[in-house]
C-alpha cells in the first residue's frame, strides 16, 4: 500500500510557483525547488513529474489565480471603462506591494521561454488571450454607453490594453513607482475616452 503524502500539493505548489516568478525558469534549479516546496526529489519527481511539468503547473495555478482575482473584475462587472481602470489599478496596486518587482509570472514565462517552448508559448497565448477577451466584453459595455472614442476599434483597443497590462508589469520590474505606473493607466484610460 502507498504511503500517503505527507504534504499538501497545492500548498508546494504555490511555492514552486512563487520561486520560478521571483528566479525564471532557467535559474531555478531542482535543489532549490526541493528546498523552497519543502518536499524531497522523489516527491517532486512523483507528484508534479520534472521541472518542466512542474513549470507547467505553476504557470496554470498562476492562470487561475490571476483569473479569479483580477481578470474576474473584468468579467463580473456591468461597468464599461470603469471596470477597466479598476483593473488596471489592481495591477498598479500588486506591482507596488511588497513582492511587486516580480511583476506578472505570464509576462516573464513570455520573454524567458515562448520565443522557443512551445509549451509556455500556448500557455502564455492563451492567458493573453483570456486577458484581451476580458478587456474586449468590459469595451463593449462601454460603447454600449457611449464611453468610448472609436467604439468601432474593440479589437484595437482589447490588443492595447492587454499590451498595457503586459508593460505595466515589466516596467513595475525596474520602476515600481505608483506615481509612474498610474500615469500610464491615465494616459491609457485617456487615449479610450
């Protein structure tokens, strides 16, 4: 009989996934993996299969918890540009806390690994994707108020947020200053009205 997990899966892997944010892929390596998730190499190796599975799954929990937390206010509320400001300024507001030079998981896995896994390219495709459709239904809400310049551009401008999302992040990396990050939410929300 297997002896059963003397471990949480999801509680590791939330580390594990913390660690690939904070180091990128490449240099975390499994000894540090197994000292941060506080598990040995057979657990890991047993649960999560090798460091690119774990990988993997580190990049869907991200997908998952950023959906639930951020994208969703997006997707549950019945404001237009309003929705979209708020969001934009979550991001501001995680970007500045405590671990906010790390800035988004997606965006670092996109730089790091898409250009040749192909992997973490369908991964990162598809969180910006899921990212762009929010953005896309929140500016439909807005044309259908008449907050928009152009509401023939949805598309346009669903790309250009979800590229603002994105270099919000990597500027948050080496300039993690509300005043500067909130300038670029401003002028966003601006060139849309």
């Amino acid at each position: 009989m297997p002896r059963a997990k003397e471990f949480d899966p999801d509680t590791v892997l939330e580390r594990a996934m913390n660690l690939f944010w904070e180091k990128g892929y490449e240099a975390t390596s499994i000894k540090m993996l197994v000292e941060h998730m506080g598990i040995n190499r057979f657990s890991l190796y047993s649960t999560f299969g090798d460091k690119h599975q774990l990988f993997v799954s580190a990049c869907e929990r991200y997908d998952k918890k950023m959906h639930e937390a951020e994208i969703s206010i997006l997707e549950s509320s019945e404001d237009g540009l309003e929705s979209i400001r708020r969001y934009l300024t979550t991001l501001v507001d995680r970007f500045i806390g405590e671990n906010g030079n790390r800035g988004c998981f997606m965006t670092s896995t996109t730089v790091e690994l898409a250009p040749h896994d192909t992997v973490a390219n369908d991964k990162t495709g598809a969180f910006l994707l899921k990212m762009q459709a929010a953005f896309y239904r929140a500016l439909g809400r807005a044309a259908e108020r008449g907050e928009l310049r152009d509401p023939h551009k949805l598309n346009d401008y669903a790309r250009f947020l979800t590229s603002t999302a994105q270099g919000l992040s990597v500027l948050a990396k080496v300039s993690p200053s509300r005043e500067i990050l909130e300038s670029v939410v401003n002028v966003s929300m601006e060139s849309l009205a």
